[in-house]
C-alpha cells in the first residue's frame, strides 16, 4: 500500500515525540500547558504555544519575555510560534541537552491537520520527530452548544486520538455519559479521560505512539472487539464485552434504555456533517483492489476524511494488513501474523465530513476477493 504522499512515520530511535494539543477556547489547555511547564515530573518537555499573550502562560515564571523561547524553572521550555512552525522546531532541535517530548499548542480555532502534517512532509523534523499524539481537551459543561455553533470544535474531536474531558465536577453523570455518547458518535477511536482542573496525567497524553501502525491494535479495544458485527454498533454494559480495559466507561446511545431526552441539549441535532463510520467484512479482500479503492477514495474525499484506520484480512497473506490515513496521506503495512485467536475479518473506521455510509459499504465490499 504505497500512495505518492508523504508517508506517517513511525518512531525511530532517538527521535522526538510530539503531542499536538488542541481544544476550544476556555476548555482548559493552558491550564494543562501550566502544568506542563511547572510541575515537578523530573522531564525536560518543549512547549510550543501560538500566540503568548492569548495563552495566558504564568508570567512568573518567565525568563527574558522578550526572547522567543523561554526557559523554565523546571528545565522545561516555552516558545511562541510568531513565524513558522517549522523554524521553531528546527530552533529547539538545536538546543543542547535536547527534550523528552515537545508539545504544540493550536489555537482554540484551528484545525489540527495542517499542524499534524507538517511532522510528515518536512524532511528535517520527520528525521528528528515523529508525531506522538493528537490530544483535544474538551470543556464538558461548554461542549453540546460548542458542538452545534463551531466547526472547528468538531473537528478538533473527530481528528483527536484521545480526549481530555475536562470540568467534569460541573456536570452531573448523566450529562456526562450523554456527553461521553456525543463525542464518541463523532469519535469512536479515540478513549475519553475525565479530568478536572486538566488534572489527567501527564503519561496519559504523552508517549502514546498512537501514529505508530503497530500499536493501532492495541488503541482500539473498542474497536477491534471480535463479535463487533453491524456498522456502528455501540458497546453498552448488556452487549457481553468486557469493557473493564477501557478508561471511557459506559456509552450510551440510543438503544441503551436510558432516556436522554430529559437533557434540553438543542445542539443535539447538528453535528457540522462529521460522525464516524465503522465498517466490517468476514471475506477476505484482494490486496490490490483495497488498494486502489483507498488511494481513489482519499484522493477524491481526502479533504473531508479527517482520519481513517483499518485492519483488513487479504487473502492469500498470513498477515494483517493494517492501514492508516491523515486526510491525504496514507499509510499501510503488514503487521503480525493472524493467531488462531483472532477473529478473522476486516474492519475499518473513516471519520470525517458528510461521509456517505452506503456508498463506503458498497466500494469496501466491491474489494471483497
């Protein structure tokens, strides 16, 4: 599977992890980037924010405001991107000492893509970093309206690998579960850390290889459940999966018998287009023709699939193949051999924009072999 686009890298030795952080404005990031930069953790961390005046970064503890890059009483760095993300990254791989993880700060209104790409088409920063993590911090008390008025705080979600669901004390459980159920509508890849006060730990968001193709398995118990039959199909606590391995507790959805329409959540209808869509098929698939139909499907809808992962069975090949894509930029691999374990069959999920579930049926099963 290879595809004329840069490809995502995995991690080499000695290389940088990157996490991009994201979220809405007031969800809580500098809470976390203060954190970051002050906390005893014993790591010397970068971190990249966009705009240092909007951040709000505690002044106190800046040395020489005036400088791009600020140095902390924790040995960690703060920088400001006034020009190109590229030029400060190259600046920090400069610097002696190096760093254990660098962190890059959106604005509350961007999207992540373009940032997380950047780590895939500059040669200089892929051969010093690789992208770590997309991490969206997500204001419960704030995100249903945010969710029906904005564009980008959707976005943000369904293009994220994990959410820091911050503010948790300020809703009750019930909200919370419903809230937990919007996002993984948009959403179903990526876990859901409840936090307050951006108070998750620090090793939960950073150091998860989750652009790795061999961890995509291990990322996605939900996902990859055998038994996971019919598109779509949300796990509650009476479909007889163990769910004690994840850290997102109980879905909720629609046929749970739970009744959300207590919650006047207007913005429950309008989710800007953007949900995610698993697929499934138990024949095996013929290895080029999934090729060819994920390299077209990218190259006409690229702009609206934010993300996409797979496991898929193809036949005559005693591994799996497991794929990836960012937008345009594809990439795919055999992995491990299947077991006698293992379910045999194929699954993707595609998360994106206006995505035609029918139509994505009909061309993964024309690639049945």
């Amino acid at each position: 599977m290879t595809q004329s686009s840069p490809s995502l890298a995995a991690p080499a030795p000695g290389k940088i992890p990157v996490t991009v952080l994201t979220g809405y404005l007031g969800a809580g990031k500098t809470t976390l980037l203060n954190r970051i930069l002050t906390e005893e953790h014993g790591k010397r961390y970068a971190v990249i924010v966009n705009e240092f005046g909007e951040v709000g970064i505690d002044n106190d503890l800046v040395v020489g405001a005036d400088e791009e890059v600020f140095e902390m009483n924790n040995g960690c760095v703060c920088c400001t991107v006034r020009g190109d993300l590229i030029r400060v990254l190259q600046g920090l791989m400069k610097r002696k000492g190096g760093f254990d993880a660098i962190i890059v700060e959106t604005t509350g209104l961007a999207d992540p893509g373009p940032v997380a790409q950047t780590f895939f088409v500059d040669d200089d920063v892929k051969a010093r970093t690789y992208l770590d993590s997309v991490t969206a911090v997500v204001d419960a008390k704030h995100i249903l309206l945010r969710l029906g008025d904005s564009k980008e705080a959707v976005e943000q979600i369904a293009f994220a690998d994990q959410i820091v669901l911050n503010k948790t004390d300020l809703v009750s459980e019930d909200d919370l579960r419903h809230v937990e159920a919007r996002i993984k509508r948009i959403n179903p890849l990526a876990p859901i850390h409840r936090a307050q006060r951006s108070n998750v730990p620090l090793d939960a968001i950073i150091g998860k290889h989750s652009f790795d193709l061999e961890r995509i398995t291990e990322l996605e118990p939900e996902f990859l459940n055998p038994g996971h039959g019919e598109a779509g199909h949300v796990h509650d606590e009476h479909c007889g999966h163990d769910h004690h391995h994840h850290d997102h507790g109980h879905v909720h959805d629609e046929h749970c018998g739970h009744d959300h329409h207590g919650h006047d959540h207007k913005s429950d209808i309008h989710d800007d287009g953007v949900k995610g869509i698993s697929l499934t098929l138990d024949r095996p698939v013929d290895g080029q023709k999934i090729t060819v139909w994920l390299n077209e499907l990218l190259a006409r809808r690229g702009p609206d699939i934010l993300r996409a992962k797979g496991i898929i069975d193809v036949r005559g090949e005693e591994r799996r193949l497991v794929f990836q894509a960012v937008h345009m930029i594809l990439e795919g691999d055999f992995q491990r051999a299947w077991t006698d374990k293992d379910k045999r069959y194929s699954r993707m999920v595609f998360i994106g924009r206006d995505l035609d579930e029918a139509e994505l049926k009909a061309g993964f099963e024309a690639t049945a072999a």
